[in-house]
C-alpha cells in the first residue's frame, strides 16, 4: 500500500515536471512575439513624432516595416541611425 502511494507521488511530480517544461518552451516564443509588436508599437509613435517635428523642416522619414522595427528596437539611437540613413544616402 505505501509503494503505490510513494508511485503516485512520483507520477504527479514528473507530471508537474513535464508541464513546467513544456509551459516555458512554449512561452518564451510568445514573450518573444509580445515584445516584437510592443517595441515595434513604439517605434511607429517614435518614427511618427520625428515626422511631425520633422514636417517643418521638409524632413522625413519613410513609415514602413523596416523602419519601424529599427526605431522599435533600438529606440532613440535607432532613430539617430535612420536620420544618418536619411542624410547620407538621400534616400
């Protein structure tokens, strides 16, 4: 009687085991998606302040995926990197 008892606290540990494991091999991708798009949302904001400052100097920069995820990422020094961008290459 006490071997199956002491099996079945083992069952229930490796039970809880398992979906610990699995629970963060299949959150870290989703944290990883959440950060992307929250990072991305203020990149846009960022980029969309720069333009609307930028309006009164005829200086802008091109709202797309690229850009936005540059500015997302990097924050403030991405935006310095796109403005650089924009300045040499005259793009």
């Amino acid at each position: 009687m006490a071997g199956d008892t002491i099996q079945l606290l083992f069952a229930a540990l490796f039970l809880l085991f398992l979906i610990y494991l699995l629970g963060s091999i299949f959150l870290k991708p989703l944290k990883l998606v959440l950060k992307i798009i929250i990072n991305s949302f203020f990149g846009l904001l960022i980029l969309w302040a720069f333009n609307f400052f930028g309006a009164y100097f005829h200086f802008f920069i091109p709202l797309n995926w690229l850009t936005v995820l540059i500015a997302g990422f990097l924050g403030l020094p991405g935006l310095v990197l796109l403005i650089f961008l924009r300045l040499v290459l005259g793009a």
